[in-house]
DNA sequence: GTTCTAGAAC
DNA sequence: GTTCTAGAAC
C-alpha cells in the first residue's frame, strides 16, 4: 500500500515496526519477508545486506542508513541478515525510537534443515550455497545468543518448525498500518539456549513471560516424575505456570498462578505436539452462572465439560482455558476431574488459577479472547469478572459494547472486539472480549430460575455453546480477513455473499477495530446438531433449525469410517501437511492446505484440502463451515490467478465433486484445457463437466442460503454420453473428444459465465462476456 | 483415486 | 486392432 493512500489523520497513528529477522542462511529470513510484504496492507521495505550494495554483499552501517531511511519515510523494516549476536542487533534496537517498536522473529530452525536448504541453493543472494554452507553454518550457530527483551526488543517471536513460521507469518501479514503486536515472548525457548535444549531445561529457565505449557504431560517419565516431584515441595498455590515462568520471577510480586493439565490422563504425542499450540488461538473464560447467580457447581461443571468436549475437536488447532481466581475453587476441581475421565485434549482445554485480566503480564498466558460473564444490561460494576474485565479494559469497552447491543439475554454471547487502545489489548494482547449471560438461581438478582434446573441447565449450555462458537467464528473471521488482506476480494457479486464480506470487514480485526454490527451467538437448540457457528446480525430470536438432518461430526480421530487406506491419503495431508512438506504448495493459517493432484486432468490441476476434521466430503458442509469455505474458495483463487500470471490463456474452474473418492473436503482448481495424459476415462471427464462438479461459488451461496450444498451424485451423471464443455457436440469415445476439445474454441456455455463460475485474465473476461 | 485384466463392442 | 466397461486389488 502507498503511504499517500493513508489518510492525513491515519498517518499520525501509522505504528512503525523493525523487524530483525534471526537466523542462519538457509532459515527462511528472506521467505518470511517475501511472504509478509506479499500479504501485508502495510508499506514495508526489507533491507538485505547480503544484496545492499548494488545486489551485492553491503555491511551494517549501509542497512542501518537504509533503515533508518525507510522509517522517515513511514514505512516498516523488515532487517534480513543473520543478526544471530546481541552486538550483531544492538544497532538496529537503537532504531527504536517514540512510534517506533524493534521486534525480533527467531527461526531457529533445525541446523540440519538450514544447512540442506542452503546446500540445494543455486543463486542464493549472498552466495553461500554448495558444500560451503555447512561449514559457515555450523560455525555461525556456535555463536547464537538468543535475543531478549532485555536488549530493548519490543517483541521476540520464537519459530521452531514450519507452523510456527507461517503462524508468525500470519501474525504479520495481518498487521495493518495503524496496529503493532503485543510486546513479550511469544512462542517458547529459552532465550539462553544455544542448541535446542532439553524440555525441562528451558522451562525452567526462561527469563520473562513466555507461554508456560500447563498442559505438560511428557511421555517420558522422568520429565513427569520431576515435575510432580516439585510441585510437592512448591507453596501452596503456585503451580505450573510459577515453575515454567522460572527463577527469573520473584514469585511473591506475583499473584499465585496455577496452571493445571485436565487431562492429565491423556499422555501427549510428542514434545511437537504441544509447541503446535502455544501461538493457538485462547479462549479463556470463567465459570459462568456459578458465582453470584448460584448455579449448582456439580451440574456447572458437567455442562462446562460436555460442551468443551463438543467443541474440542471443531479445529485443530486452539484452546479453551477455564480460569478461576483461586487455587481452591470448587468448580475448577470438579471441571479437571470430569475433563480427565473424558479424556479431554489437554492441549486443548485446560484449567489456569489466575485474574482473567491479567493473564500473561501476571501469569504468561497469552489469550487473544477472553469472555466475561457479564450482567444482562452489558453495563461495568456488580463485582466479580464483571467489573474487573470493563475495569481493565477501561471505557472503551463499555462504548465498544454500546456500540454493538444494549442488552443481552440468558444463554447468548456477544462478541465485542476491544479497541486497540484498551490496555488489555496493548498489555496482555487481547483483542476480542465475548460477553456471556448464563441462567440465574439467585432470587435477588434479575430473571430468577427459581431452581428450575431443567430450564438452568439447557440455558446454562447455550451460554458455553454460543461462547465457543463465538470465539471460533472470530478465529474464522481473522483467516478470512487475512486472505482479504492478501489484496484479493472474494469473487462474487451475490448480495448474499457481499453482505457476509462486509460483516467480517465489520467484526474482523480491523485497524481500529471498531465495528457496526452487532454479532449475537445463539446456540444450536437442536441437540442433534453438532454445528458450531451458527451466527446473526443484530439482536435475533432463538429460534430453532428444527428437523434439518445435521449430520453428527464429531471427531473420529482419523478412524477410516467407511473410507478405504487408499481413500485416506488427502486426509492425512490435510492433517499432518508437516509430515508431507514435498506435496504441500502452501499452508494457508492452518485453515487450508493447496497440494497438485497427484493425477492432474489437465495443464494445471491442484486441490485446496480443508483442514478440518469431521469434514470428509461436501455432504458434511453445513452453515457453520461457511467461512471456512470462503477461505478456501479465496485460496483457490489466489492460485489460479497465480498460473494465469504464468499463462493468461489458461480459465480457471474451481468446485467440489458431489461424492468424491478421496476423503477429505478438496477444492478442486483445474484449467479448462483438460490437457492431460491422465484424462482416460469417461468418469474422469464427467466428474469435472456435468452437474456432478459442484461450482464453488454455487457451493458457498447455497450453503449461505440453505445451510448445505444440493449434491448431484447420481451415477447417471458419470456415465452420461461425452460432450464438449464449451460448444456442447457429442462425442463416441475419449480420444474423440480429446482430440476436438484440444482445438474447440468456441464461447463456453452462458451458465458457466455467469457467477463468476471461470476464473480467466482480465482481458479475457472482457472479451468474453 | 489408479492399475490391471478380461471380455464385449466396434 | 482399438476402445469401452466392469470388477478386483491396492
């Protein structure tokens, strides 16, 4: 974006950034700025040393002129050198000046990934590849010194694997111009490690707030065993989270933070497994009903658990914390207990002791979201979570809130994104606050229950039901805003659709963050419905779906259902695309994942995999994954406009078979040529040229309007007579219609021009109406 | 999803 | 001889 876009009164809140990338040749630093300044709607400049010198090898003071150039000029720095030392950066921290955050990303990538990276190179910039590269790497390695806040670093971002790098990714490309990140650690290692040190170790020895891992259950057992050991011989009340948080941190300036495994039964994976969570989106939120509304803590606690349970396996990739302010709470016991016996992800779901305002300054747990069980007037005051979150939060959550509802009724959210001048945004990195009401048993407070528990109970879970979709809509919304950011519009022009944009352009993370329309959570009624983002516009009736045939998408964790082992490969990419790097195109923020068909049907053939579980095929597609399908659609977009950059003679179709062999939700994105050898059969050419192929944009706008997609699977349809998809001739056998659809130009048919249905260059769509 | 095979249809 | 189809195996 050009700065002189930037209105007047924007520019003066125009948040600058340096970022000193950290790493070895070979770590991705200038990927990660490439990818950055592809998304990002801020000006950015990256400056090279190894390529500052008129494209060649420059030295430190010329990056620093360079930088300090760009700056005046408004725009972020990106500073892509190694930067491995504390003398290396303390330079460019100087830059940090009023308005103006040095922030470091670490990609502190396996030695060995860095050294084959570079090894492969063939016109990398600084010219260090071939043999030469391990030796200056393993030498530059026996150097690193981690950063620390302490050098005057506002922000230090620790990368260890591919998912963090594209999670950091995320993080920045979204930034607009007016924003910054919270400061802190983010991601974990210990910033005095030198090689990747044992878990233990750098648990114990990080110097600042990091993530602490209250979920650690190791599947070794002495890392278990010693950390069961201290906790016997810790004070009362300090629990993992003092422990993990190190001997850096006076402990008795802090209020006693416990953070506490619920599933303490579930052994993890893999150390990996837990480093997967800790940029995940949090959700953390306190017992609703059961404090000053009375609500039985027994009955509480099961619908805390079951609801959890439901919601748990909805994304791969978030977590849930229930967080009380004392150690002792009877409602956390009872929560931890239930959830152990279910067996609950405890990477997932966990219990924190803790002030909810105050989680990572006090506790080092970073929350993006946090709910408050709030009054039904949506006003501060009343004690409790109430008023201590508006009072954190300052006024401008109470006006924010004004903003979106004036009141709330029993077992409803709402979603209330916090301006980013609220100190629980720019301290403890919150940028969603979700109100809750839950039932009330206290007959001196408003709309008593009088111990009608069966009405408390279906009220209570609502309230939880809503919460979780609300938080998971807002991680949606957020992917949905970074593709947006991505310069690319969701190709379509149905009002329908336009009117779901504008809601998300409404309630994403905007620059500033405001919004205009309130978004109300209600909770599914129907039992039998699973779904989990069922939203509406303003203050709406609870109204029942009553009698749709939803389908119960609970989490198989993998088993085949009905798919055979060769059906599955898709599934397991879209699960573990780490496990398949060779396959994957592009991880998109963990949402979707872009692969070529292994057997393309024509010149470019590739699939956007959903990476969701439950979603085997577009039969399963309901309303609450329309988001996700937008992601996707967009993604698809973003790669056939990418080939059409390669050849402007290639048209896109992107679409979903009606009953796919392979499980797993896969966009299919395919040129029109159909030029293939692997295009044989009849099947082939009618699963992408009859009704059996599901257009995306139809897909997206029936799912919109009904809540799924009309599938056509009829056999019927793959064994129907050949015909050309543009001119409609009929044709005997394959190598007759290849051969006439190799030189047939004649205009598609009118449907398939209509809705945006073809994806083709600009001047082709112009020419062809 | 593919490959392979056998037999039918042309 | 070539193409199509269906079924089995993966």
């Amino acid at each position: 974006m050009d700065t002189d876009s930037i209105p007047e009164e924007e520019k003066r809140r125009v948040k600058l950034i340096v970022v000193l990338l950290v790493g070895p040749p070979g770590s991705g630093k200038s990927t990660f700025c490439n990818h950055v300044m592809r998304a990002s709607s801020r000006p950015w400049v990256r400056i090279c040393q190894d390529t500052i010198n008129n494209g060649k090898l420059g030295t430190r003071a010329q990056c620093l002129k360079n930088a300090a150039r760009a700056l005046k000029d408004e725009k972020s720095v990106f500073i892509d050198r190694c930067n491995l030392d504390r003398d290396q950066r303390a330079e460019f921290v100087k830059l940090a000046v009023s308005g103006i955050d040095v922030h470091a990303v670490v990609l502190d990538l396996p030695a060995q990934v860095c050294i084959s990276r570079s090894v492969k190179r063939t016109a990398h910039e600084g010219n260090l590849q071939g043999g030469k590269a391990a030796a200056v790497i393993n030498q530059m390695l026996q150097k690193k010194e981690l950063p620390k806040l302490s050098e005057g670093l506002a922000r230090i971002t620790f990368c260890q694997n591919n998912s963090d790098v594209q999670d950091a990714i995320c993080a920045y490309s979204a930034l607009g111009p007016t924003e910054t990140l919270p400061g802190g650690y983010f991601g974990q290692k210990s910033p005095d490690a030198k090689t990747q040190l044992g878990i233990l170790k750098f648990l114990k020895k990080l110097d600042g707030p990091a993530y602490p891992r209250p979920d650690l259950c190791c599947p070794e057992g002495s890392l278990s065993n010693h950390i069961t050991q201290e906790m016997q011989t810790r004070p009362e009340g300090v629990g993992h989270a003092s422990l993990l948080s190190g001997t850096h941190l006076d402990l008795k300036d802090r209020k006693h933070l416990a953070a506490e495994s619920v599933g303490a039964a579930v052994a993890l994976n893999s150390i990996g497994d837990c480093a997967a969570f800790d940029n995940a989106p949090t959700l953390a939120f306190p017992s609703i009903s059961t404090a000053d509304f009375q609500f039985d803590l027994e009955k509480a606690s099961e619908i805390i658990v079951e609801t959890v349970l439901e919601y748990a396996n909805k994304l791969r990739n978030f977590r849930l914390v229930l967080v009380d302010l004392t150690h002792k709470s009877k409602i956390l016991s009872l929560v931890k207990a239930k959830a152990a016996q279910k067996n609950i992800n405890s990477n997932k779901f966990f219990t924190f002791v803790g002030d909810i305002t105050r989680l990572f300054s006090e506790g080092g747990l970073h929350c993006n979201v946090i709910a408050n069980a709030a009054n039904w007037r949506l006003k501060p005051g009343g004690g409790g979570v109430n008023e201590a979150i508006f009072t954190a939060a300052g006024p401008m959550l109470e006006a924010a809130t004004k903003e979106q509802a004036k009141s709330l009724t029993p077992g409803r959210a709402l979603v209330v994104p916090l301006p980013s001048t609220s100190p629980l945004f720019s301290r403890e990195g919150v940028t969603h606050v979700i109100h809750v009401l839950g039932p009330n048993m206290n007959g001196q407070r408003p709309n008593c229950l009088n111990n009608n528990y069966d009405e408390g109970c279906k009220v209570l879970k609502e309230a939880y039901s809503s919460l979780f979709e609300g938080f998971l809509s807002i991680i949606f919304r957020t992917e949905l805003m970074s593709a947006q950011r991505n310069g690319k519009k969701l190709r379509t022009d149905q009002p329908e659709l336009q009117g779901h944009n504008d809601k998300f352009q409404e309630n994403g993370l905007s620059s500033d963050q405001k919004t205009k329309g309130a978004i109300i959570y209600e909770a599914e009624k129907n039992q039998k419905c699973k779904g989990y983002s069922k939203y509406k516009v303003g203050l709406v009736d609870a109204d029942s779906q009553g009698g749709k045939e939803h389908q119960d998408l609970e989490c198989d964790g993998g088993a085949a259902k009905g798919w055979d082992i060769w059906a599955q490969s898709l599934y397991h990419i879209a699960m573990h695309p780490e496990r398949h790097e060779n396959d994957v195109l592009e991880s998109f923020c963990d949402v979707a994942v872009v692969i070529n068909d292994l057997y393309p049907k024509a010149k470019r053939h590739v699939l956007v995999l959903a990476r969701m579980e439950g979603l085997d095929h577009l039969a399963d597609v309901h309303q609450e994954h329309l988001q996700l399908l937008k992601i996707i659609h967009e993604t698809g977009i973003r790669w056939a406009e990418n080939f059409l950059q390669d050849d402007a003679s290639l048209i896109f179709r992107l679409g979903y078979h009606s009953a796919p062999s392979m499980r797993q939700l896969h966009l299919h994105v395919i040129s029109q040529d159909f030029d293939s050898v692997h295009l044989k059969h009849k099947k082939h050419w009618n699963s992408f040229n009859t009704a059996f192929f599901r257009d995306s944009a139809d897909v997206i706008e029936e799912v919109s309007r009904n809540g799924k997609a009309t599938l056509r699977d009829d056999e019927s349809l793959l064994s129907a007579e050949l015909r050309c998809h543009r001119c409609r001739s009929a044709h005997p056998n394959m190598p007759c219609l290849k051969l006439h659809i190799r030189k047939c130009q004649a205009p598609f048919p009118p449907p398939l021009l209509q809705n945006d249905r073809l994806v083709q260059a600009p001047t082709k769509a112009s020419a062809n109406p």
